[in-house]
C-alpha cells in the first residue's frame, strides 16, 4: 500500500495517535504535501459516506476529524509560502450553529500563506461576533464565512445580509464556501466571491485584495 493511502486509511479510521507520524514518514519518504492533504480531504468524504449510511456515528466522525488535524498539523510547515502579510487582513469563520471547521482551517492555512494576516473567529459564530471583529479592526480587508450544514445556509444568509448593510461594507469584501454552497447561492445572498475549495479561495482572496 502506498504512504499516501497509508495516512488517508488512518484518518478515516481515526488513528489520532498515528497520523502525525505516519505523515512525517510518507514527506520523509518523498511525499507530496499536497496529494497528502488531497487523499486526507477525501478521507473525510469517506467517512461522510460511511455516516451517510448509517456505518458509523457523529463520534467516529469527531475522532476522524481530529486525526485529520494531527495530519494538518504536520502538514502546515509543508504548505505554507513565505508567510509575509502584504495583502493585509482577513477575518474568517464558520457561522452561527456549525460546528464544522477543518475546511475553514485549511481555508485560514492557505489564505495566510497566501500573505494575509488571518484573524479566525472559529465555529459557530454569530452574526455579532463577526460585526464586532469587523469593527474592531477596520483595516479588514476580506471576511470569509463557512458554512457546510444546509441547515447553516441560512445563517450564511443572515450573516451575509447582515454586513450587507453595514456602514463599513464598501471597504470590505465577503467571501464564503463550503460543501453545501454553490456561486448561485452565493450570487442570490450578495456575497462577492465563492470558491469551492481552499486553494482557489487563497487565489481569489489575493484577487479580491489587490
Ligand atoms: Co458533520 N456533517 N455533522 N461533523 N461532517 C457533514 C458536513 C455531512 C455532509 C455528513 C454526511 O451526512 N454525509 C452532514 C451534512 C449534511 C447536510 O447538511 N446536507 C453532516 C452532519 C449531518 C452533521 C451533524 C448534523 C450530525 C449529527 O449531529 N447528527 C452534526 C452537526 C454539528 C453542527 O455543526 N452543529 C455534525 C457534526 C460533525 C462533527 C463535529 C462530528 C465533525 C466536525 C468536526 C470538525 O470540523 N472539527 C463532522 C465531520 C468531520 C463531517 C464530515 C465527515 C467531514 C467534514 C470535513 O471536515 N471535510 C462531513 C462529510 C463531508 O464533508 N463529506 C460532515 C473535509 C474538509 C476539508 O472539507 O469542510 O468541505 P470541507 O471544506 C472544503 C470546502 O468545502 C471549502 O474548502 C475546504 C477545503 O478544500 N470550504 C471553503 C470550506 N469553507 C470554505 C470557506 C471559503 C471557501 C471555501 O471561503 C470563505
């Protein structure tokens, strides 16, 4: 078997304990960082199915979550660029009643490689935690909102709504992802950019700063 089918077996199964060095071992052994991290993400849509199918429960989901950030961890050193923050800020975070953030954390990962300084609210935040970050910090360039439940759209909606009509919405520009969401529902709730996945959400942002 392969390193890299190595790792993505471990994070399916959850092996917190292992995944770490098992990823150290397949970079050691010539690994690409990045299929590393492409067979963990579609290690995570393995154990999506299996919960889709009732195979495993929201436990066996939660230790496959964390095993995949013990993977990210090792992995961050790897992805990431120069580290230098000529784009200025970003605030980012996944909205009100989501749990979710792996995405979002990796989202976080490549839009500061991309050289924002990234200011990551977390899970589950609310539509005046993000307004009260936005005010705190008014040199915010982009804010990213994550949602990956269809039923976090519609806090998607609301938060996008809500700093649509904020005085300080000229200065800044919403981005938002996550599985669930499409460039249509992105278009109909007002936000300026979608993209599907971290690397083009890192491209994107550097667009939408520039
Ligand atoms: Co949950 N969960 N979960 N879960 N979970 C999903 C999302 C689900 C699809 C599984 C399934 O049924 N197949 C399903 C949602 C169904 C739906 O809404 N249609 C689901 C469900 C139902 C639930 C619960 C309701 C289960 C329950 O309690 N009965 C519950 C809800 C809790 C809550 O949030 N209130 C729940 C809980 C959990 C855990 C806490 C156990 C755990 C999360 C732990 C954590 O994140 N720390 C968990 C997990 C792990 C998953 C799956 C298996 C994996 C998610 C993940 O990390 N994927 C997931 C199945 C799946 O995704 N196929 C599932 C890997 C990650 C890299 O991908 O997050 O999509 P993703 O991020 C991508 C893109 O979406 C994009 O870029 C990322 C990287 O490329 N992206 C952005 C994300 N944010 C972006 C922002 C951007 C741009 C791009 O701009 C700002």
């Amino acid at each position: 078997m392969s390193q890299i089918q190595t790792v993505a077996d471990a994070v399916a199964a959850g092996k917190t304990k292992l995944v770490g060095g098992l990823v150290q071992e397949a970079l050691d052994g010539g690994c690409d960082a990045g299929e590393l991290l492409n067979a963990m993400i579609d290690a995570m849509g393995l154990v999506g199915e299996r919960f889709k199918k009732n195979e495993i429960f929201v436990p066996e989901m939660l230790i496959a979550a964390k095993a995949m950030k013990k993977g990210v961890e090792v992995l961050k050193p790897h992805l990431a660029g120069d580290n230098t923050t000529m784009y200025g800020k970003m605030i980012i975070g996944t909205v009100s009643g989501d749990l979710h953030d792996i995405g979002k954390n990796l989202v976080a990962m490549m839009i500061e490689s991309a050289g924002f300084e990234v200011i990551d609210l977390g899970v589950d935040v609310s539509v005046s935690k993000f307004m009260e970050a936005i005010e705190a910090n008014p040199d915010v360039k982009i804010v990213g909102l994550s949602a990956l439940l269809t039923t976090t759209m519609p806090s998607l909606k609301e938060t996008v709504a809500a700093l649509n009509e904020a005085p300080f919405r000229s200065n800044i520009k919403v981005m938002v992802g996550g599985a669930p969401i499409t460039q249509e529902f992105a278009d109909e709730i007002g936000a300026d950019a979608y993209t599907p996945d971290a690397a083009s959400a890192a491209q994107k942002a550097k667009e939408l700063a520039a």
